[in-house]
C-alpha cells in the first residue's frame, strides 16, 4: 500500500523555527552566567552556564536532524528518515546521563573547595532570569513538540526542564553560602543528579523502543477496526513498529476466494483509510491478502 502523504516541509520549518528560537534563548542565558559566575566567584553558577552551552549544542543537533528527518522515503531509506530524529532523542539522553555524573562529581568536590561565592544581587537577578527563561522554553518546546509531533522537541523540552532543576539548585547554593551551611549545596545536587538521570532513563527507553521495533499500538484494536470493514472473514498476524508518531502496520486478511482482484484491492484500500482514520500517526499500511481456501492456507487463528 502507498504510504500516506505528510506535509513534511511544514514540520520540518516548524521544527527549525523552534531551535532557532531556543538556541538564541540558550546562548543568552549561558553567557550572563558564565560572566557573572566568574565575576562572583560562583562555581555552581558557572558550571551551570557551560551546560547552558551543552543545551546550545543539542540545539544545532536537532537542526542537522530536522533538515533530514523529514525528508520523504528515497531509495536508500524507503521507510522515510524518522529514525534520524530517534538516534538524536537518544543523544539526549546520554547527554542527561552525562549531566547527571557531572552533577554528582561536583557535589563530591565541593566540600574541598575553601572559601564561599560572593552572592550579590546580580546573581540573583540572573538565575531567577534564566529559571524564566527555562519555564518558557520548556513549555513552548513541548507545546510545539505535540503539535508538530516531534519527538525531538518533546525530548528537549524534558531536558529543559531538568536545566530548571539544576538551575533551583544553584539557586540552593546561593542560599546556602548566606548561611554558611556547606553541606546543603552537595545534598541537594544528589538529588537534583536523581531527578535528571530519572529522565534520562525514559528518553533512552522511549529510544529504544523504537530502534528494536516494540509494538506501537494494540493488534487486537487494529484487528477489530479491519475486521468491521466488509468483505473481511478473518484477520490476523497484526503488527506495528516505528515511532508513536509515524506508525507503520501490517496485518494479514482472509478474502472470499472467488473475489476479483479489482475487489480484493479496494478492500485492502478500505482497511488502510479505516486504520488511518481511527490513528492518524499510522503512515503507512500493508494488507497481505488470502484467498480463504487457498492451498496452504494458515489455520484459522483466533
């Protein structure tokens, strides 16, 4: 069966337009705290503004990626070229786990550092900007994610949202080098270290999922919906793979085996517009078509 006709230019422009907008985001944030990191003598405050440019890079990741995962299905990739942007939610991923070991060391490391950062206004001032920033850019990203189905932006939104952690953190530090209370700093990053390796764990197996082609959607609802169209005796050896939002599918059914050919074909197109029509994130059908009686027939499966 042909697949389905996606506008993928508009994704892909959507896709862009939203990096764009949060790399520039990133970038900002990332320079006023490193600057102001450095100037005050805050650590915390600085290593955060280095992620910030991590952030920044898994931007520009997901250009590359959004210039090539949407593009349609060629000779070399007749199944399309989503899995580009499976491959980068996977970097995602490691890039969390990667943030979360840093977190952690750095926590280790602080008790050996002598002396506390000179918290002023201005630090307050940036991280409470950049804490902002975070909200926005984590909302907008996943908004725009499920309106553009991009698992990309969904991914990023998350690893965004677990910059506004480690922002809170920082935030901690602040309070805590007013207090003198040297050991607040290195408890909250274990725990702020937990939550990101958490999300982590739930990009690379969404990841994962995909690469080793788990089941997307329940065979027998897709069983029941191709069973209603007429014509059909029996259906079975139902299966789905891809990505929740590009869903592939094939099933076999078993026709009257007096059936012309012309019938036979449009009720394989009747199956394939009735299993879009219910999911529209199936983008492309196969019908193996069975004459009923035909030699070397399966038996009957339930």
């Amino acid at each position: 069966m042909p697949m389905r006709a996606i506008d993928t230019n508009v994704q892909s422009s959507g896709v862009q337009r939203v990096l764009w907008i949060t790399l520039a985001l990133n970038l900002a944030v990332s320079a006023g705290k490193i600057i102001v990191g450095r100037l005050t003598g805050s650590l915390a405050m600085e290593a955060d503004g280095y992620h910030s440019l991590v952030d920044g890079s898994n931007n520009i990741i997901g250009l590359i990626v959004a210039t090539f995962a949407f593009r349609p299905p060629d000779r070399g990739h007749p199944y399309g070229h989503r899995k580009f942007e499976t491959a980068a939610t996977g970097l995602i991923g490691m890039a969390l786990l990667t943030l979360a070991w840093e977190v952690v060391s750095g926590a280790l490391e602080r008790p050996a550092i002598l002396g506390m950062p000179l918290i002023g206004p201005v630090n307050w001032l940036v991280m409470l900007g950049t804490i902002g920033v975070n909200l926005f850019v984590s909302r907008y990203e996943a908004r725009e994610g499920r309106r553009l189905k991009s698992a990309f932006l969904v991914a990023d939104a998350a690893h965004t949202r677990a910059d506004l952690y480690v922002s809170l953190g920082v935030v901690g530090s602040f309070v805590a080098a007013r207090l003198d209370l040297g050991w607040a700093d290195p408890m909250v990053a274990v725990a702020i270290a937990a939550i990101i390796a958490w999300q982590a764990g739930q990009i690379l197996r969404s990841a994962f999922h995909v690469i080793t082609d788990r089941a997307v959607l329940p065979p027998e609802v897709l069983q029941a919906l191709a069973s209603a169209v007429p014509g059909i005796l029996r259906v079975h050896d139902v299966r789905t793979r891809g990505r929740r939002d590009a869903i592939f599918v094939d099933l076999t059914v078993h026709l009257d085996g007096g059936m012309t050919l012309r019938a036979a074909h449009d009720v394989a197109d009747r199956i394939e517009t009735v299993l879009q029509e219910a999911h529209p994130e199936i983008v492309d059908v196969v019908v193996h078509l069975e004459p009923e009686g035909h030699a070397g027939t399966a038996p009957p499966k339930d």
